[in-house]
C-alpha cells in the first residue's frame, strides 16, 4: 500500500495544510515541507528495500474500483516512473523553498494546491488502469490552473484559462482514444478492461491503431509541448508564481514525455513506427523554433519558457528514433531539463523579487552586487545549452547519436539548435549579469543558496556520472 499512502497522504497534507494556517500563520509551509521531505524518504526507502526488479512493471495494488464498467484501482512501478517520481519530490521540495517568502496571500491554499497537483503526477507516473489515469491526469491539472490563476502575474486569468482549455480539450481526446480501445478490447476478447497489461496483448489492426494512437499522442504532445500545440507554455510560465514556474517544467512537461512511452509507443509500436518521421519533424520544428522564440523575448521567464519547448523537442525525436541509445539519452534529457528549468525559474523569481520586473532591459550589471547569484547564473545558463559536464549534454548528445542512424538529415538540423540554445543562453547571462549596473540587488540568502547549490549539484553529478540514470534503461526499449 505504499503507493496509496503517499497519494492520499498528500492529499490529506494538503487539506491539513490549509486547516493549520487558518490556526497559525506561516504552519502551511512548514508542513508541506515536512510532508514532501517524509514521503520521498519513505518511498525511496521502501525502493530500495523492495525485493523486486524494476526492469519491468512490477503491480503494487490491483483492486475493484467501478465494478460495472471493470475499471481497477491498479498502481505499478518501473526504473522510468521511480525516476521520475523522485524527480517529483525533490522539485517539489524546491517549490515550497521558492514560495517561502514569495506567497503572502492564502498560503494554505496555495499549499493544499502544490501538495494535491504532486499527488495528481505521482498518479499519473503509477497508475496502470487507463482510466484511473486519466482521472489522475484530471487530479493534477486543476490544482495547477489555480495555482496560476489565484498567484499569477498580471494576466495570470488568460494564461490559466488557456492552460486548462488546452489540456482539457486534447485530454477529452484522449479520453474518447481510451474509451474506443477498451470497447474494441470487449469486442476482442468478450470482456471490457482498461487495465495496461491486459490492453498491451491486443492486436488492433493497423487502420485502426493509427487513430487510437493519434488520439493518445496528441493529448501527450499538448502537455510535452510539441509545436504546434505549445501556445499555452510561454504564457503559463511567464504568468505563474516561480513555484507554479518550477512546477510545470521541471514535472508536468514530463508527463507528456513519459504518456509518449508508456501509452503511445508501446501500446501502438506499428502505428508509432509509421508516424515518426512526422513526430521526428515535428520535433525538430519545435526545437528550432523555440530556440528562434526564445532569442527574441525580452522577459526572463518567458525566454526560459520558450527554451522548454526547443529542450523537449529533444525528447521527442530521441522517443521516435525507436533506438535503445536515444532512448537513454530521452530519459537523462528528461530529468536533466527537469533540473535545469527549475533552476533558471527559481532565479527567475529570485530577480523578480528583488527588482519586481521579468524585462531584461530593466536588468544588467547585477554581478557586481551579486556575484554569488551571477555565478550560478553561469552555470545554470551552460546546463541548458549543454555544457559538457552538466547532465543536459549527455542527454542531448545521446539523443542525438541514436537517432542519427534513422533520421540523418532532422539530427543535422536538430542540431543547430543546440547553436540556438548556446546564444539564446549567453544573451540570458549577458544581459542580466554582465555590463554597466543599473541597480544593485541582494546577493542570494542562505535558502536560496540551498534550492541553487542543489539543483547545481545534481546537474553536475548526472553530468559527470550519468551511469546513475542509465544503469536503470539499458534494456528499456524492446520496441
């Protein structure tokens, strides 16, 4: 049951949360701290005491839940969602620090929100009953599009209305993919099932797979995001408070690449098959376009937000390539954006809160007076056009080799954005650490020296031991 206890154990934090702070001011941070600190350790104790090997899915709980329609109540675990449940928790630790002095106004409803939104993804990355994941996939955005819309920035209402609008609209697809699969199970086999194992079995015939598989993908492509479905990311992060900033790109774009693996790739391996020299176009269109978008903002957090989707174009053609070394290069590139993002976002915030402006033209000179802050500023900004030693060139490099035995000419044009990433990134430095001072700030604070050296820490650990990460795909891709 230690999967339900972390799930409805942090829901029921989240409601103790917001109960305290109405009783004692500033308690919600506190026990979201603690609650995110005790859960990981419990789950990567009970992980690494399980006798079980994760190479493959391994079902945790497997019960009746709506009895009428068969659908269970179904958890499982593998090397590619513990990794990125960790990823989860350590960020989501990173979100409470962020938010300590940032969230003034309803904290323990802010908090209630984090801590239901972490329980949502952690669901998404165990459940194997195709409907309780999607009702997970429900659970986690809602929470997510309040967090937006109640501690936003100024349009905080239209960047969370169009978050919700497009991640309502492709999860109902989704939704209808689901519901057509489980009805040509009952029509297969006699008996209607959403469970995983039970739909990995079927063989759907090809003109079929195709929309089935569509009707997955684009739901998965909307959240990763892939052009042209990626509008709403540049005002979700530029809209969100840092946490909500952190959030989305270090966790919930994940989602996106992981629903590619699981329910994409290997549910539909012909139909993925064909469809990926458009899904590795795709990719590569969105890597060189976020890398033209990103060199063109003037805003902090938007210029960091268009740089996600060029990041995660990487993912996305590595996935494609149907190739065990691209596949490892997706996973290393999955986590090390993850880190990266949310390090340039807590900066991001932490400028903010100091000059209470996102426009680079209201920054420059800030070394002089923060040289602590510029120089991890530094590092951050080499971390995300993969400077080698940091994890993200691994995971870009890899990608990359894999994927040039298939796609010879989209890795030629991939990339250049890598190009892209290192000019879009020293303009980033450039412009706000480097030229005359147009006002001195306050160099970091002991919390927020702990959110950057440990992000720091861990980019340069995967960077210069990705074995810690690789050791767990090597086999992954039998597809």
């Amino acid at each position: 049951m230690m999967l339900t206890i972390i799930i409805f154990g942090l829901l029921l934090c989240g409601g103790f949360a917001w109960f305290m702070e109405g009783i004692k001011q500033n308690s919600a941070r506190w026990i979201a701290l603690g609650s995110f600190i005790t859960f990981m350790v419990f789950f990567a104790f009970s992980i690494m005491n399980s006798p079980q090997s994760f190479n493959e899915l391994q079902l945790f709980v497997r019960i009746p839940w709506i009895s009428t329609f068969n659908i269970e109540y179904a958890l499982a675990l593998d090397h590619l969602s513990i990794t990125l449940i960790i990823l989860t928790f350590f960020l989501a630790i990173i979100c409470v620090l962020v938010s300590w002095q940032e969230i003034q106004d309803k904290c323990g409803f802010f908090y209630f929100n984090l801590l239901a939104s972490i329980a949502g993804i952690i669901g998404v990355f165990c459940a194997v009953d195709l409907f309780l994941f999607f009702f997970f996939w429900e659970v986690m955005l809602l929470p997510m599009t309040a967090i937006i819309a109640i501690w936003g920035h100024e349009n905080r209402h239209f960047a969370a209305i169009k978050f919700f609008i497009f991640t309502q609209v492709s999860s109902l697809l989704m939704l209808v993919a689901i519901i057509a699969t489980a009805y040509f199970y009952a029509q297969q086999t006699g008996a209607l099932s959403f469970y995983y194992q039970d739909w990995l079995q079927l063989d759907i015939p090809l003109h079929l797979a195709n929309y089935l598989m569509l009707g997955f993908f684009i739901a998965f492509a909307v959240k990763l995001p892939s052009v042209p479905v990626h509008s709403w990311l540049p005002d979700a992060h530029t809209q969100a408070p840092t946490a909500g900033s952190v959030l989305l790109a270090g966790v919930l774009l994940k989602t996106g690449a992981y629903g590619l693996i699981r329910f994409v790739i290997f549910l539909f391996p012909q139909a993925s098959q064909d469809f990926a020299p458009i899904a590795g176009t795709l990719a590569v269109v969105s890597i060189l376009y976020g890398a033209k978008m990103a060199f063109a903002q003037t805003d902090f957090k938007r210029l960091v937000a268009y740089s996600s989707i060029s990041h995660m174009g990487f993912v996305m053609l590595a996935l494609f390539a149907f190739n065990p070394i691209a596949y490892q290069g997706a996973i290393v590139t999955m986590v090390a954006h993850g880190l990266s993002s949310a390090a340039l976002f807590s900066l991001a915030g932490m400028v903010y809160n100091r000059i209470h402006s996102r426009d680079l033209n209201d920054m420059g000179g800030f070394w002089q007076s923060a040289p602590r802050m510029g120089g991890f500023a530094l590092a951050f900004a080499g971390a995300a056009f993969g400077l080698p030693g940091l994890a993200n060139f691994v995971g870009e490099f890899m990608s990359l080799v894999g994927a040039y035995p298939h796609y010879p000419m989209l890795v030629i044009l991939a990339a250049f954005g890598l190009i892209g990433s290192a000019i879009y990134g020293m303009v980033l430095f450039q412009t706000s650490f480097q030229g005359a001072p147009t006002k001195e700030i306050a160099d970091l604070s002991m919390r927020e020296l702990m959110i950057s050296g440990s992000l720091l820490l861990l980019l340069l650990i995967i960077g210069l031991y990705p074995n810690l990460l690789l050791q767990y795909s090597m086999g992954a891709p039998s597809l």
